[in-house]
C-alpha cells in the first residue's frame, strides 16, 4: 500500500468565514447547506480513515483578508495538537505595494509551506473570484510572488484555462519559485473547444520546470464523483506534466457534497494505478512530500 498524501484540504470554523455566514451566497460548486457547518479536525480524520492518507496539507480557505495570520494560528495550533495536518498554504495579499511585511508575520509558524491568492477570473459571474482576468500580468503581483523564493515558499496558481498565458508570463518571472496549479487547471468547459483550450494552457505552464499539477477539485464543476472524467483529466494531465509533477489532493470537505472520501480516493486509484507503481507512487506521496517538504 503506497502512503498517500493528501495536499489539499480544508478545516474550518464557521464563524470564521464570511461566506458561510448570513444569508446563501452562491458558490461555484453549487448550493453547499451540507457543509455550511463547522467542519474540524477530528471529522476530516474520520472522513480519510482508512483510505491510506498518512500525511496532509492545508490549503487556506478564504477567512477574511485582513485576518490572514489568524487563520494560520488557528492551523497551527490544531496541527499542534492532533499532528495533522503537516502542511500549511495560507493567505497574503500579493497586490500589496510590498507583501513582504504579510509574509515575515507568517514565518514563526512550522508548518508554514506556501501562499495562495486566488487568481481566477471567468465570464460567467458564479465562476468569477479575482477582481480582473489579468492579475497575473500584474507587475506588483510578480514582484510579490518573487519574494517567496527567500522565504523558501511555494505559490498556489489558480486560473482558469483563459487566464494560463498570463499565468505562464508570472511563473517565468519567478523561477525560484515552486507552483503548485491548483485542480488540474480548473477545467470547466467540457466542450471539444474547451478541451483543446485547456490543454493548450496547461502544455505553456508544463514548459516551466518550477509548475507542478494538483490532481483535486475535478468534480465542481459537474458536482459528483463521475470516475471516467477523473480518469480523463488526470491521464492528460500526468501525460503533460508527467508523474513527477502531479500530486493529488482531496478538496475536502467541498466534494463532501457529492461524495465520500473512500469513494473519491477510489476513482484517483483507478485512473492512477494502470499507470504502473511509480506512477501511483509519485502522484500520490512523492511529488507532494518534495513540493511540500513533508518527511
């Protein structure tokens, strides 16, 4: 049995976020009244018994902006007490005339990893996140994410497959750095148009040696666990990014909504195992134990 890392979760508190307080926003993974709770530690452990999960990363879940450094003292605290999870990616704001200030906040907590500002951007409005299509053409942007290599921290990209161009100029600007694209891509349009959109943006980011792939997230935009379309996407994926690049994460508990953890972690083994051992074994613990700097 390989050991498998989860690298991309969320915990929780509902106090905590703004869009799980006062009335239903809408979300892109659709309506979410089954997970507009608090969703603790102790209950993702449950959720991933069992299924071989041995260490995990928390990736930040969007806490108001201001208390970026609340929500990693919170992480830490529970990594502290319960040893997961392993791994944090938290918030700063990289629009910030210099985010360095943000990051020197962030570098007494261990377990600290990596940021993430999510920069995706889609005409349709329930799809939208960012202020603007373009932010990672943003001259502040990059120099901020350039400051990450002398923290020896990662940046989690996510786009979508319109934005991978300026996504690949950002990358380039900072090859020190490590970037983890977030769910594949992103992939949305499932027409044979939006396929070849995809992959074309994901070959120009595969170009550059410091992006890796997350193989997580696959079923929001179709809202279930459809194992053919997991086994599709990761396929080309692994394909274009090869194995050593790709790392999977479950996205819990968002695909709570749809699915079980043993289900979702049960399709990734079917499109992933054919592949052979090494496959599975970097895709599941070995790129994701590199990236993260996880022993």
């Amino acid at each position: 049995m390989i050991e498998i890392i989860d690298a991309h979760h969320h915990i929780w508190r509902q106090r905590d976020l703004p869009w799980l307080m006062g009335p239903m926003q809408p979300r892109i993974f659709g309506p979410y009244e089954a997970i507009r709770r608090d969703y603790l530690i102790d209950e993702f452990l449950s959720d991933l018994s069992g299924s071989g999960v041995t260490k995990s990363v928390y990736v930040q879940c969007n806490w108001a902006n201001d208390r970026f450094e609340d929500e990693v003292a919170y992480v830490q605290e529970v990594a502290d007490a319960h040893g997961f999870p392993h791994a944090i990616v938290g918030y700063a704001d990289f629009l910030a005339q210099d985010v360095r200030p943000q990051l020197d906040r962030l570098t007494k907590y261990r377990s600290m990893r990596g940021l993430r500002m999510q920069l995706h951007w889609h005409e349709n409005p329930l799809y939208r996140f960012a202020s603007g299509p373009d932010l990672a053409r943003n001259q502040t942007l990059q120099r901020n994410v350039g400051y990450l290599a002398d923290y020896g921290w990662s940046f989690d990209l996510q786009v979508f497959a319109t934005q991978m161009e300026g996504a690949a100029e950002l990358v380039a600007h900072a090859p020190k750095v490590s970037f983890i694209l977030q769910h594949a891509g992103m992939l949305e349009d499932l027409s044979p148009q939006g396929w070849a959109r995809w992959r074309t943006g994901m070959q120009a980011l595969a170009k550059h040696p410091n992006v890796v792939s997350k193989l997580s997230g696959l079923g929001t935009f179709i809202h279930r666990n459809d194992p053919e379309h997991i086994a599709a996407i990761v396929g080309e994926t692994i394909e274009i990014f090869g194995p050593d690049r790709c790392m999977f994460g479950s996205n819990f508990p968002v695909e709570k909504l749809w699915t079980t953890y043993s289900e979702l972690i049960g399709a990734y083994r079917r499109a992933i195992e054919p592949l052979g051992q090494a496959v599975a074994r970097a895709v599941f613990h070995d790129t994701a134990a590199r990236i993260y700097r996880l022993k």
